[in-house]
C-alpha cells in the first residue's frame, strides 16, 4: 500500500504547512454551518478538508470519500472508500487546546472489518500514526505496540452527553490510577496503541470516521477495541451515522477488566 502512504504523508505536509497558524485566532471560532454529519463546520475544518480533497484529486487514485463536513464525493470514477475526519477535536482546535488532528482510512468493502491502511496526524506536534492490515502498526516510522500489562494506569474517555454519559463510566474511571478527556477520539485511540492510554471508552456513539482509523491502529498494535458491552464492531457499516459506543484497551485481560467495571 505504498501509494496510500505517499498520498497520506502528502496530505500531512500540506496541513502542517497551512494550519499550524490557526489556534487563538477568535474570527475563526464563528461557525460556518452545519457539516453532512451534523455537526458545526467550522472554518478549520473547511480547510483542512479542502487541502484533502486536494490532494486526492492531484492523486489520480480512484477513492470515494465520505468526510464529515462535505458528506460523499467520488475521485476519479470512485473506489475504494476513503473515510475522512478533516478535524479530529475541532472544539479543541478552535479553543486554542493543542490536540487535535486528522484522520484517513481506506476501505475495501462497507464494513470497519474491511479497513486496510488507517492514518492519524497530531496536527500540533506532527506525530503521524500509520497503520496497514496485517503489517502492523507505526508512529513516526517506528513499530509500536499498546499496554502489555494488566494496570489501569491511565484511562481517556468522551463524553458527548455529560448528564448521561459519565455516570455510565464512573465504575471504570473510580479503578484508574489518571483519567483524561482529551477531546478528540482518533487521538485517543492513536495513543492507546503505542502505550500511552491503558483504556479509552466513548459510551456515546460514534460515527465510524472518528474512529475507523483508530480500530485499525489499536488491533495492529496488539489492542482490543468493541462496543461497550464486549461485541465486535467488525461488521459497523461504514458511513456517516452515528453507529456504537466504544471501549479499547492495550490487551485483552485490561479489556476483560474494564467490561467487567462497566457491567458491575
């Protein structure tokens, strides 16, 4: 998969170069409408997605996009699907908070199952995460793998609905050693696989271009992600609604545990 790589790495280039001006600045915090997904498009998020879009048109690779903000857009007659979250943590993003980035993962089929190359970019630090079937998973170039042991030492969630959601969650964040709310799924689940995140949980749904780059990152590092209640999220169609809430962990017994929490 040679040619995604170049063609993600190409993507990261061009939004470093041209958003790495854009926090604190308030005239950009003015919502410019309501994205295919439904929520806010603010201007950053226009304009990465307009830099992706880009780059997959000078690409000459047929794709068929489905990006938060713009809905499905074919490439070149289309092809395989592209799922495209130009903003991961766009209230981060437009806050001023430094995490946020951009996630990409190509599809051969319509379910999460068929996820075949995922990447992840930490638009502030330039962290890039790659992920491809079955060879693996790579942060800046170098193999990583998620949390080996069984300590809950740090867990990071969402939640969308305050009221409801981190009461549903008390159990497992009461056992953990630090707890975060970082703010941007596709993140999270990024540093889970390389170790840094022992357990990330969104009770809420989400919409698989949040997180199907991440599923991919987390089972190629040697992590196990399903819903909430323990059931694989292999065959999640892949599109623009909201499909499952999500639990990930480093390793199997850490995801038994936390289940085991959220079920108690």
């Amino acid at each position: 998969m040679p040619m995604y790589r170049a063609l993600f790495q190409r993507i990261r280039e061009k939004l470093l170069n041209r958003l790495s001006g854009e926090r604190f600045k308030p005239a950009r915090r003015e919502a410019l409408g309501v994205g295919a997904a439904g929520d806010k498009t603010f201007p950053i998020d226009r304009a990465a997605e307009e830099i992706i879009f880009a780059e997959l048109e000078s690409s000459g690779i047929p794709l068929s996009a489905v990006s938060e903000e713009y809905g499905i857009r074919e490439f070149h007659g289309g092809g395989r699907m592209i799922l495209i979250d130009p903003i991961d943590g766009s209230k981060n993003a437009i806050s001023g908070i430094p995490f946020y980035g951009t996630s990409l993962a190509v599809a051969d089929g319509k379910t999460v199952g068929s996820v075949m190359a995922a990447y992840v970019v930490n638009l502030v630090t330039g962290d890039e995460f790659l992920a491809e079937k079955e060879r693996g998973a790579f942060l800046n170039g170098e193999r990583i793998s998620a949390q080996q042991d069984e300590e809950l030492h740090l867990i990071a969630y969402e939640a969308p609905s305050p009221g409801r959601d981190i009461a549903r969650i008390i159990p497992l964040l009461a056992k953990s050693h630090k707890t975060r709310c970082l703010g941007a799924t596709a993140l999270d689940l990024s540093y889970l696989a390389c170790g840094s995140v022992s357990v990330f949980v969104c009770p809420s749904p989400s919409r698989s271009f949040d997180f199907a780059g991440g599923w991919l990152l987390v089972k190629e590092a040697g992590g196990v992600i399903t819903d909430t209640r323990g059931s694989s999220i292999a065959d999640v169609e892949l599109g623009l609604a909201k499909s499952v809430p999500l639990l990930a962990s480093g390793n199997r017994r850490l995801h038994e545990r936390a289940l085991q929490l959220l079920s108690g």
